[in-house]
C-alpha cells in the first residue's frame, strides 16, 4: 500500500464551482497534514496545514481531516482557471517526522 | 516568510561529469533539509535528508555515493549528483522547516537537470 494516495485526475470543474480533492495515508502514526499547489516546471508551494480532525478554514480553501479514516481532503470554493495545478498531499512519516508526498491531482478549472 | 534560495534552477551537463546544487535558507536557520526529485508527472521522492554538521540519512534505495549531501553550515546544504547519467536528469528541489513563525516546510525553486 502507498504512503499516501491521490487520484491523479486530471479533474474538471466549472468556474465558480466548488473542487473537491481527496486524499489518504496509511501510516497512523502520522500527525502532520499539508496541501501544496505545484504549477508545471515550478517547485510546490504550500496552501493549507492541518493538524486536528475536522475543518480548518483559510480564504477559499478548507482542509478536512479524518484520522480514524485516514483521510484528508482540500474543498476550493468559487474555482478561478489560476486554481489550474497539480495539488500534491502530504504526510509526515510517523517515525522519523519527515514528509512524503502523494502523486498529485492535476485540477483543471473551465472557464 | 521563509525563503529558501536553490541554484542553478536549469543545468545541462554531460555524462559522467558531476553536478552541484546548491540551496540556501536566507532568513532562518536549517539544520535539516530535505531533498527530492521528481520526474515527470510524478511525486516528489525524497530521496535524503541533510543535517547540519553530521552525515545525511538517505531513503531506501539511494545510492549515497551517487548523490553527495553535504550541510556544513546552518544555511547551506549541497546535493551533488557525481558521475552523471541521462537517468539522472530530473528535477532537484530541497526544502526546509521554516524559521519560527512559519508553517510547513518551505521549498526551493528546484534545479531542472538534464544530463545529456
């Protein structure tokens, strides 16, 4: 089992609508959450930081977090076409602290 | 917020010769950075971590020899990609923890590799 999963999409939304990216880890040790934004050829760029189950909001992002299920999930609300990128999950490793990443889901906003 | 500077960010180089990359935290001490590579369409795989004053840790399947870590000092840590091959290129990209104050890990522009 991968460390952490993401369906690689590509996933399509219309402008102004709400994109959901989903997200799971198999490591229960893991304790600290993160969505990076990562444009093509560019190096990735944190959005949000999760850290507690429930939701945690910033502007138009909200980060889920479920332990119990292992999973955690990025809402965009109000999609813009600059919200076009590949977000990449990640997972601290519960042994040693460091970060993995999962493949990325290429988001693609219809203007 | 943090900053952590990488250089270069495009380097062609030919086979067998070596590489340096370097990466700088420019307002925040390090003591730990991490480096990754990532090719195409696919994730980020951390390929070892860099401490300050001690030997780099590397992942499962890292050749160590290959890929020369040194931190010798709190801002700066060096990833070297020795006896080079077009399997190697890919692209670079080190992070640290950022200074205090800051969340997550901060990452470097990345260094695009192409080994020819």
């Amino acid at each position: 089992q991968k460390e952490v999963e993401q369906n690689s999409g590509p996933l399509s939304v219309p402008e102004g609508a709400i994109a959901s990216l989903n997200c799971t880890y198999s490591d229960r040790g893991s304790q600290s959450f993160f969505w990076y934004r990562q444009y093509s050829g560019k190096s990735p760029e944190l959005i949000m930081s999760i850290y507690s189950n429930g939701d945690k909001e910033d502007g138009r992002f909200t980060a889920q977090l479920n332990k119990a299920s292992q999973y955690v999930s990025l809402l965009i609300r109000d999609s813009q076409p600059s919200d076009s990128a590949t977000y990449l999950c990640a997972v601290n490793r519960g042994r040693d602290d460091k970060i993995i990443f999962g493949k990325g889901t290429r988001l693609h906003i219809l203007p | 917020g943090a900053v952590v500077s990488q250089h270069p960010s495009r380097v062609i180089c030919k086979s067998g010769t070596s590489v340096k990359i370097e990466c700088r935290s420019l307002d925040f001490q390090a003591t730990t950075m991490f480096w990754y590579r990532q090719f195409p369409k696919q994730s980020l795989m951390l390929m070892a971590t860099s401490n300050e004053g001690s030997k780099a840790t590397y992942e499962q399947g890292v050749e160590k020899d290959k890929f020369l870590i040194n931190h010798a000092s709190l801002t700066l840590s060096t990833l070297t990609v020795t006896s080079a091959h077009p399997e190697d290129s890919s692209f670079y990209i080190c992070s640290a923890r950022g200074g205090q104050g800051t969340d997550g890990y901060t990452f470097g522009s990345g260094t695009r590799l192409t080994v020819v």
